[in-house]
C-alpha cells in the first residue's frame, strides 16, 4: 500500500480543492449534538429500560458497560475517525480503503435506506398520537360504544380501551401478514406529514440538520426531566423504581444476558449506517476525534440510564394503580354479594373483613372468585417497543392530571428523538449516493433531498396497510439486526487489516496531535471484531418469530413466502459486499497487463480523485 | 271447607300484595351514597324509602300516562344494610296484580336521569340490576380535532418547504448573474489593468490646467 507521505502533496492540494466545496459543520456543538442525536434515538426509551427491568436491574448495568467499553466506544472511534480522515461518505471511504471493500458502502446505503422506511413509519404513529392528544378526554380514555348505547362494542370489552386505540382505531391491523387489509388513509397522512418534516429539516443536507438539531436533540432532555420531576411525585412510583434498580446478580449467569448487552450497546449507537462516517466527513482533519467518540458514547449511555428513571417511576404508578383497582374491585364483589354497608370495607381492613366473610361462608366466598391481586405481577407486566410507547404510556397519562399535556409533551420527545435519527439515516443515502457520482449534477440538492422522501415514502407505504405492523416487525427484526453486524464486522477487519493499523494509527495521531493508546489498538485488532462475530452467531442462533393477533396475542408461524423475504431482506443489503469485491477482482483480471497491483501513482490519484470529486452539487 | 277457601284466596290476595326477592316482577336496586357522595354522604332512613317509592311511581305516571301510580303501588322488601332492596310496581287498575317486568324497566329508563338527580347519585351509583344504563355518548365534533391539528402542522411545514424552494431558485438565479457580471467585469478589467501598467504620464493636461489657472 501507498503510504500516506507519498501521497501527501497529492492530498494537500486535494484537501485545499475540497474544503472549499465539501460542506461543513457551523461549529464543533453542531456536530456533536447531530452525532448525538443519531446514536440517541427511541431505542434509549423504550429498549433499555425493559432490558434493566428484564434482567436483573442494576446488575444489567455491568455487561452494558463491558459493551460499551469493549465493543462500542472502539467502533465508534474507529468510524469517526476514519470519515474523518478520508472525507467521504460510506462509499467512498470503504473505496478508498480498497476497491474491493467498496461493497460495505453499498451495504451501508441499502440498510440505512431500509432502516429509514420503517422507522419513519414509527414516527408517523407518533404523530398520530399527537394529533389525537389535543382532545378531552383523550380518545384511548374509553371504548367507543355499541350501537343501541347500553355498553362498549364487545371488542373492546375483551381488551382495554388503549388496546382497542392501539390496534384497531389506529393500525386497524388485520388478522395476520397475508391478508392485506388495504391502505388506511389517516397513516397515509400521518406518514406523508412525517416525510414532510423530515425533509424540511433535510432539505439542504448538514446545512439545514445543523439549525434543525439544535431543538429536536436538546428538547427531549427538557421533556425527561419535566416527567422526572412530575414521575416522582406520582404515588407507586418507587415502587418501580426499586423494582428496577435492585439488583438480581443471578441473571449475569444467563448468557442471553450478555448477548442482549452487546446488541443493545450496539444498535444503539447506530453503527455501521454510514451515517456516522457521513457527519465525521465534514469535519476539518485537525480535529479530536478520539474525545469526541467518548463523548457521544457516553452522553448515549448517559441518555439511556437518564430516560429509564421517569420510564419505571411512571411504569410502577401505573403498577400501583392497576393493583388498586383490583384491589377496589374485589373489596365491590364483596359488598354487593353480602350486602355490607357501602365503604364498610376499605383496603386497609380488607384482610379481616374476608377472613371474617370465609370463615361465615366459605363457599359462597369461592363462588364469587375474587381476583388474586399481588403487586410484583403488575410491576412483572414488562414492555417495550411500540407496546410500550402506545400502549402502557398512554394508559399511564391517561390516570395522571393534565392528561393532554402530558401526552403532548411525551409524544413530542418521541418524535424529536425519532427525527433526529432519522437524519443519520438519511445522511447514509445522501453522502454516499453524492460520493457514487451516479446524480447528475445539474439536479440541485434540494430536489435529490425531496427525491429520496418522495422514494422513502412510496415504498413505506406498504406500512399503511392493515398488515402494516407486521411487515415493520419482520424489517425491524431483519434489516436493522444482522446485516449491521455483518457490516460492522467487516468494517473493522477492513480498517484494521486491509487499510493497516499502524497507518490508521498514523492518521489519527497527525489528526488528533497523540497516538491511541494500547487499550484501543487491542480493541481494534482482536477484542471487538471477536465480540462482533459472536454477537453474530449467538443472533444467527436465536431467532424468534412472533405475530399478534388482536384482541388475544396469538403466535402464529410466518408463511413459506414471509419467511422468504425475510433472508431476503437480511441478505440483500451484504450481497454488495462480495458482489463489488468479486466486480473489481474481475477486472483487475481483465486489465491483467503486466499490473499486479495497483502502483503508487494510481492509488495516489484515486486517493486525489476522490477527494476532487466531493460535491459537485454545492450551491 | 268453605272457610279454608276463604282463607286461602285471602292468603293469595295478600302474597300478591307482599314483596318477594327474585320474584319475576321484582327488580333489585343498588345505592352507594358513601361512595358518591363521600363526606356529604346523607344517611338512608324510611324517609329516603319514602322518596324513593314516591320517584318511581312519577316514573310509572310517565310513562303509563293515565294511571295514577301512588306510594302505595310500590312495595318494597328485604332492605340491607348495603342499601339494597328489593321492589315490585301494583298496578292501578287491578290491585292485585303486579306490572310486568318490561314495562317497569321502559319506565326507568325514561326518568332513569329524575330518578338520579332526587338522590344525587349517578348510573353507577344508584344500579336498578338488569337495568343497563343508556351511555351518553360522547361529543363527536363536526370536523375530528386530529384533523386540524394535523392541518396546522402540515400547513407550517408547506410554507416552509416552499419558502426554503423558492429561497434556492433565487439564490441559483443570484449566482448565475453574479457569474455573468463577473465574466464580464473579468474582460473589461484585463483591458484597464493593462492600461495601468503602461503608466505614461501625460503631460498635456497638466499644461492644460497650468495655462487655465489664471
């Protein structure tokens, strides 16, 4: 390989030629907040406290750390940095490595594209909610009547009026993946207003995102502590709290335990979308990237544990309140059967008074079959994801005073949370698709910007249907899981041993003014690819397939076809990397005329090339 | 015999007069004062009874306009200390017969709001059992306020997606007549630059302005 002195005064004139051309960030604040707002998505809501609360408590904070240490903070180093030096997108920095790794970026393009379909989708259910909070009562309050007005349609009975809100007025989900159920125009709406806002924040590329980012990363930290302060107040609510944090140091025994941390630190720093490589790009050279990794992991992890807190004091009021209510209702079975006076029986004095009633009239007691109402069952009833954004939350800020303002304010932090990752995703198609050349330069950015929403949204609009959920279950589990990890993987073997580690050590040292210590070089080269691989394999191994079938979850199996698109779908996006690598080998076999490897002249010039290339499109 | 026969249409005109839990014609009603109404919480006495005989029988003129149902027609029985009862409607015309079911629920139903409002209570609190409550159903606004909010929100978000357009199409349009200018300017500038670098002092004006001074 060329080394980089060589090609030195080849790069200076190139990084002059660029740097006029190549947009930047305003200020290091803008970037680092925009880094942040990536890696800080929905994720740190409503992944990471189940995951606390599932395993373990505070005990889970131990393998998340190790994670973080061992396997995210170098990989996000390792992107940073290399954006940084190499000033390209995805595409351009995998090519420049070395033609044949030019199929990462290919990757890294088609799953931050994937990505962003179905997450934007979430963002429209979101703003569904929002829309639907300026009412009094709020809509998921009460189920709808039946139609002679003596009770509630026998749908909703069976479930709960947020459920019934959820999965029918909302998703209108059909029974199950095949059957369709057409387009529901309101998500279409709420889908097409979602793409809207996005674009207008990414119209301009860095340019508007920079202005944007400022609001939607800081809002939600104003949003959390406001529902801290008021989640405290809350009775029950340390009840979830020490339900959280007490530490069960059994569960560290169970492997799943440390598998579910590796992915968790993982996806949760949006690695290996390119989005990162993207932001890094438009950074000066001379720039500390090394601080900058420390920073963002650990504002992420920061984020998560901070989020978590107003999450399960909220989560234990509620688990309060539903013990309460069962409590009531039994307290009401007993009055009403044995005609005692009315609030007699209150649940201070409710032990007494049943063990009174049972020893006077045991089977009459045993007929009426009173509900077993115990705390930790409530506390027990775990969520995450979707479920638990719009179903539990919602059924919490329904019993909390000045319900509406809460649910705005929740589903705002949401959605600016959800936007600001989605900048990432789209920066993943954008740089990279600049740096393929394959624009032509006369369409101005704002139209390739309002091109990539117009194509996002067409193809999301499969997620409008009334199998919607199940399709955005099957992407989320497919697309944005194990082609990341493959990605990543390569990623780092690339770096380390195609590019060279002593020269990457090189560049960070001319960028950043000091050499990374021992700790990141074993990283680097042996500690995280190794944990990658078996995150990958444990992943491969560990497959669930579930579907719901509302009113009741039912678990269904996934049809021959559905299975089908399901490889495909976690296949298609790695297929570039040895396609491109198989591509280049190709013609390098053709071109075989007494060149058996690329000389300095010409790894010089694509370095130069590269770089002369950037932009084109700036107005 | 004859006075057996007596005794026994007597004992059935009184059984027909008396008041029998789960009998057909027999409701049951349920009151939760304490719950309701909490510290301000009346206590039930034969007076509240009284009221509540004297609005069911306004219920039962409400409806079977015509007959004149008194306290009398309403009997009650098996009082608790739940506050439950049982109770049964006498018709008016043949006192010894008792209104059916269905029509003691319809006349309910139609004064179900009166008959809440005498006791302060409300359709939960106050429960005829077998008696669904009509549910109010909720204000349906003309346009559903999802809608505007959704409005508003998008017609934000347009204005600005034009503006930001619009901001681009002039901007692009700045450039290429600043570019044009600068083209020009570019050939124009050769021509005095070269002009400068000659720099020959002209002597002529200066005589000009020396022979003009005067």
């Amino acid at each position: 390989m060329v080394s980089e002195d060589e090609c030195a005064d080849h790069t200076m004139s190139g990084e002059a030629k660029d740097s006029e051309e190549r947009p930047k960030w305003d200020n290091k604040v803008q970037y680092l907040l925009t880094c942040i707002g990536f890696a800080v998505g929905l994720g740190n809501v409503w992944r990471f406290p189940y995951l606390c609360q599932v395993y373990g408590g505070g005990a889970f904070l131990i393998p998340y750390a190790i994670a973080l240490v061992f396997e995210g903070l170098p990989l996000l180093y390792l992107e940073l940095a290399i954006g940084q030096r190499l000033r390209a997108g995805s595409v351009g920095v995998w090519t420049s490595i070395s033609p044949y790794m030019g199929g990462l970026g290919v990757a890294s393009l088609f799953v931050s594209f994937l990505v962003g379909l179905f997450y934007n989708m979430i963002l429209a259910w979101i703003l569904w909610y929002f829309f639907h909070s300026f009412q009094s009562p709020l809509p998921w309050t009460d189920c709808p009547l039946n139609s002679n007005h003596t009770g509630y349609i026998p749908a909703c009975e069976d479930s709960t009026p947020v459920n019934y809100f959820w999965y029918r007025e909302t998703l209108n989900i059909s029974a199950n993946i095949e059957t369709s159920g057409g387009l529901q125009w309101w998500l279409v709406l709420c889908l097409a207003s979602a793409w809207c806002l996005v674009y207008i924040c990414f119209i301009r590329g860095i340019e508007t995102i920079g202005k944007a980012i400022y609001v939607t990363v800081t809002f939600p930290y104003l949003v959390l502590t406001i529902f801290l302060i008021e989640a405290l107040t809350l009775p029950g609510a340390d009840d979830g709290l020490v339900y959280l944090f007490t530490p069960n140091w059994e569960t560290l025994k169970n492997p799943q335990v440390w598998l579910d941390a590796a992915t968790q630190i993982f996806f949760s720093l949006s690695l290996a979308f390119g989005g990162l490589i993207a932001f890094s790009s438009y950074n000066p050279q001379k720039n500390n990237c090394e601080s900058d990794a420390l920073i963002v992991g650990c504002v992420n992890s920061f984020t998560s544990l901070y989020a978590s807190i107003p999450i399960f004091a909220i989560l234990g009021f509620l688990a309060n309140e539903n013990y309460i209510d069962c409590q009531n209702s039994n307290i009401l079975t007993l009055t009403n059967a044995f005609n005692i006076g009315d609030e007699n029986i209150t649940r201070q004095n409710y032990e007494e008074w049943f063990e009174h009633l049972n020893f006077s009239d045991p089977s009459k007691v045993e007929s009426l079959q009173l509900k077993t109402c115990d705390l930790q069952t409530f506390l027990d009833q775990s969520a995450s994801g979707t479920g638990l954004a719009f179903i539990v939350f919602t059924e919490a800020v329904i019993k909390m005073p000045g319900s509406q303002v809460w649910s705005v304010l929740f589903f705002v932090m949401l959605f600016m949370l959800g936007l600001s990752s989605m900048f990432g995703n789209l920066e993943g198609v954008l740089t990279p698709l600049l740096d393929l050349q394959v624009i032509p330069s006369w369409i101005p950015k704002e139209l390739l910007t309002g091109l990539i929403c117009l194509t996002s949204f067409g193809v999301g609009l499969i997620f409008t249907l009334g199998s919607g959920n199940y399709w955005l279950e099957i992407f989320n589990s497919y697309v944005g899981s194990l082609p990341l990890l493959i990605i990543a993987f390569f990623e780092i073997i690339s770096v380390v041993y195609i590019y060279g580690i002593k020269r990457f050590i090189e560049d960070i040292e001319w960028m950043t003014g000091k050499r990374p210590n021992l700790f990141w070089r074993i990283n680097w080269c042996v500690i995280s690819p190794l944990m990658l691989l078996i995150v990958f394999l444990a992943y491969v191994f560990v497959e669930s397939e579930t579907t719901v079938h509302f009113p009741m979850a039912d678990v269904l199996h996934y049809p021959e076809w559905v299975a089908a698109i399901c490889i495909l779908l976690s296949v298609f996006p790695v297929l570039s990397i040895p396609l491109v690598a198989l591509y280049n080998f190709i013609i390098y076999l053709k071109t075989q005329t007494g060149l058996p490897a690329l000389t300095q002249l010409d790894a010089c010039e694509m370095n130069v090339s590269l770089h002369v290339f950037q932009h084109p499109l700036v107005t | 015999m004859l006075e057996k026969l007596l005794i026994l249409l007597f004992a059935s005109n009184v059984l027909a007069q008396v008041c029998m839990p789960d009998a057909p014609e027999a409701y049951k009603v349920r009151l939760s004062i304490k719950t309701a109404l909490g510290d301000q919480a009346y206590t039930w006495n034969d007076n509240e009874l009284y009221l509540f005989r004297a609005t069911l029988a306004f219920a039962m003129r409400n409806y079977l306009s015509g007959q004149l149902f008194d306290v009398s027609n309403i009997l009650v029985c098996n009082e608790t200390e739940r506050v439950s009862f049982w109770f049964m409607v006498k018709s008016v015309t043949n006192p010894t017969t008792l209104i059916e079911k269905q029509h003691v629920e319809n006349a309910i139903k139609e004064s179900r709001h009166r008959i809440n409002s005498a006791f302060l209570l409300t359709d939960q609190t106050l429960e005829f059992l077998g008696i669904l409550p009509t549910l109010a159903s909720p204000f349906v606004p003309a346009t559903p306020p999802w809608l505007i909010a959704f409005g508003v929100v998008m017609g934000v978000v347009g204005a600005g997606i034009v503006y930001f357009l619009v901001a681009a199409v002039v901007q692009r349009k700045r450039k290429k007549t600043l570019d044009e200018e600068e083209e020009a300017k570019g050939a124009t500038e050769n021509e005095i630059a070269g002009e400068n670098l000659d720099g020959i002092y002209n002597t002529s004006f200066s005589d000009d302005e020396k022979v003009t001074e005067m």
